[in-house]
C-alpha cells in the first residue's frame, strides 16, 4: 500500500518581483495513501499549486525544510522523472503546449517512460481508444499536438486521459475541476472517480470551489490557508466551506 508523507513542508519560490525568495508554504504535514481521497480547498493564493509544483519537482520551487516520502523513499531527492517513475502524478491547474508532439506520441512516450518499456502497440491503441471514449472525446483528438489550441474542457480530460493511461499511486490533481461547464466537470469526475475505485491511486484532489466534491466524494477534507493546512476533517467540513467560505481561515491573513 504507497504511502505519501509529507512532513513539516517548507517551500520558496524564486520570483522577480522580490529580491528574496518568498516563503509560501509553511510546514504541510498530510499523509496520503493509495485507495484514500483527500481534497485540499483553499483560497486563492494560499499556495495549493505550489504544494502541487513541489511534489512534482518543479525547479521554480526550492524546499528550505521538511520531508516528503514515498513509501519511505526521499522523493525531495529524486528527479522530475523519477517522481513520475514512482508514480507520481501531476495534472497541472495550467497544463502547457508542447508544440509538434500529438497526444498519440505523447501519452505513449509517456507510458514507455513510465513502465520502463513500450506498451505492446495493438493493446496500447485499444487502450487509448476505450479511454477516450469513456471521456467523450472525438478520436481525431489523438493527432492534435498537446494542448495547442485546446479549449478549457480538452484540456482538462487530457489530464484524466493520462491519469487513467498512466495509472501512477499517487495522483495530484490541481484545479481539474476549473473552467468545465457541467457536462465536463460530470465526464472528467467520473474519469477521476473510475480510477479512484480501482483502490490503487491515493488522490490530492486540490479545488477552490465545493463545486466538484458533488461528484467526487473525499474522504478527507483539508482547508489550506497561509501555506498550511488550518483545519482537517471529513467531507461535512466542505459543507461548512460551501456555507461559510474561507473567510475564518484568512482573517490576518495575505490572501484574500
Ligand atoms: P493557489 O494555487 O492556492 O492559488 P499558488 O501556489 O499558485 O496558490 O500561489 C501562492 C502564492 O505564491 C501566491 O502569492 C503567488 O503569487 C506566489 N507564487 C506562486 N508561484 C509563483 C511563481 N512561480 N512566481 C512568483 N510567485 C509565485
Ligand atoms: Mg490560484
Ligand atoms: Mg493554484
């Protein structure tokens, strides 16, 4: 059973605008572990995505203290890749163009990557194509190059085409739910929700908004405020959230 432990997590970011680096997250302590579904909710600009950019590995972000471990293993010492090898899994809240690759070439890349070894090319094809239909997308998708002219829902279910392709223990999923009118919000949660029931995914699911947590059912809430989870609790605390909205947790507060 993977385990992903963060311990007293602290995070800078290099900006342009400061001659320091800032500080923005603040000591995150959270457990996740594969088959378990924790939602991380918080305003805008309380560092979600840095959370999400740090377990990644994004070079933009420097860990000045605590530990983050994958079943044991310093995952703060591995690679971008290696994290991905591990199975980790970050679907960006802005997922980027990657000019001249398709969505074929890439998720195969990306599956041979993972798997250390190509997948054998009649199943993979079957593979991508069932995916693709269960997310409604036409197959013509498949040819255009990543996210290049994607609109905000194509983007969104590539992530999910890759979450299902790609099958990693751990999945960070930032914003999946933004810019998705009702019916992509309903196809792209139920594509999170059917990896979910395999039990062999631990899900991060970070939202801003209570919106998504209709279709996906954590089993854990955490409020994020200031860099630092403020309050842990089961799903009723999303209700809270829906009703109150974050303004307890940011009275003093930089964000808004
Ligand atoms: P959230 O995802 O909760 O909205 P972010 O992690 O994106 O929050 O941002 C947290 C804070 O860190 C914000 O004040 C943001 O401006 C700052 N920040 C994050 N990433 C960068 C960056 N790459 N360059 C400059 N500032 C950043
Ligand atoms: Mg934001
Ligand atoms: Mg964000």
């Amino acid at each position: 059973m993977a385990t992903l432990e963060i311990h007293d997590l602290h995070v800078t970011v290099d900006t342009e605008s400061t001659d320091r680096p800032l500080e923005i997250l603040r000591g995150v302590d959270l457990t996740v572990k594969q088959g378990e579904t924790h939602a991380i909710m918080g305003p805008n600009g309380s560092g979600k995505s840095t959370l999400a950019y740090s377990l990644a590995g994004h070079p933009k972000y420097t860990v000045t203290g605590g530990t983050v471990t994958l079943d044991g293993e310093n995952v703060l010492e591995m690679t971008v890749d290696e994290r991905a090898r591990a199975g980790v899994f970050l679907a960006m809240q802005y997922p980027v163009e990657i000019p001249g690759v398709s969505v074929s070439n890439f998720l195969r890349t990306s599956a041979t990557a993972i798997r250390g070894e190509a997948p054998k090319l009649r199943t993979w094809v079957k593979e991508v194509r069932e995916a693709m239909e269960r997310l409604q997308v036409d197959p013509s998708f498949a040819e255009r190059n990543v996210n290049e002219g994607f609109s905000g829902g194509e983007k969104k279910r590539h992530e999910i085409l890759q979450l299902e392709l790609l099958k990693p223990k751990i999945a960070i999923l930032d914003e999946t739910d933004s810019g998705l009118d009702v019916d992509a919000l309903r196809i792209v949660s139920e594509g999170v929700n059917r990896v979910r029931e395999t039990g062999e995914v631990g899900t991060l699911l970070i939202t801003h908004y209570t919106r998504i947590l209709r279709y996906i059912k954590p089993d854990y809430v955490h409020v994020f405020a200031a860099g630092r989870i403020a309050e842990s609790g089961g799903a009723e605390l999303a209700d809270k959230l829906e009703n109150e909205g974050y303004e307890a947790y940011t009275k003093g507060g930089a964000s808004e």
